[in-house]
C-alpha cells in the first residue's frame, strides 16, 4: 500500500513540477491556488465528458442500478483509501493494501448477493406471468383433435 501511494505520490510530484515549468516558461505566473483551480477544473471536465456518454447511456435503457453501483463503488473506493492513509498518518492502524482489498470484496460480495435475488425475483415474476397468461385446461371448450 505504502509503495502504491508512494508511487501515486511521484506521478503527482512530477505533474506537478511540469505543470510548474510550464507556467514559469510561458511567465503566466500563477499563483498556486489559480493552479490548482484551474488544473482540477480540466480534470473534472475531462471526467465529465468521459463519464457522461456512459451514463447518459446507462440511464436510457434505464440501468439507474447500474449507475448507482458505480457511484457507490468510486465512494467507497476513495472512503477505503482514506481510511488507511488516516491509520498511517495517525498511527491508529497499519496501512495495507489488502485492507482495501478485503473492503472492496465485501462490497462485491454484498453486490452479488443483491444481483442474486433480484435475477431470482425477476425470473419467479416471469414464470407468475407466464403461468398467467397460459391457457387452462378446463378453460378449453370442444375437442382439438
């Protein structure tokens, strides 16, 4: 988890240090937080229009479940890393990767379980509407044959 981090941590210091360059190189002369503003903002924008189309999508053939999933998935994902950065900086806990990895598969697992019963609901309401819409056979008059 820590090399992990450490790694995320070196591809920010080296976006950073470029992106530092370049306002130094072109003499804009940004202040930090114009930076930051303005960084964040291209890479929100940059996410809306990558996730947009998805969802857009999902949502006409109306999978809002499906929606909701990834919405669930990405806060806990973010909730589990902070988490073990919070144990690391207060030395409440021991940062592991396989912590995160065991609280991801408890969502999966929930997530599957649901996904199970509701396949299951689904198919019970077929066959009730099926046998619904079966003819009966006291209900047919005269011989067929």
């Amino acid at each position: 988890m820590a090399r992990i981090l450490r790694m995320l941590l070196a591809w920010v210091s080296r976006a950073h240090s470029a992106i530092l360059t370049l306002n130094d190189r072109f003499e804009y002369s940004f202040s930090d937080k114009e930076l930051h503003f303005l960084v964040i903002g291209a890479i929100g924008l940059m996410l809306i229009l990558m996730v947009y189309p998805v969802f857009k999508l999902l949502a006409k053939h109306n999978r809002v479940l499906a929606i909701t999933w990834i919405y669930a998935l990405t806060v806990l994902l973010m909730l589990t890393f902070a988490i073990e950065i919070g144990q690391r900086i207060t030395g409440s806990g021991t940062m592991e990767f396989g912590d995160v990895v065991a609280g991801m598969g408890g969502f999966f697992a929930v997530t599957a379980v649901i996904v199970t019963l509701h396949l299951l609901l689904w198919a019970v309401k077929g066959i009730a509407k099926a046998i619904r819409r079966s003819p009966r056979m006291d209900d047919m008059s005269g011989d067929r044959f």
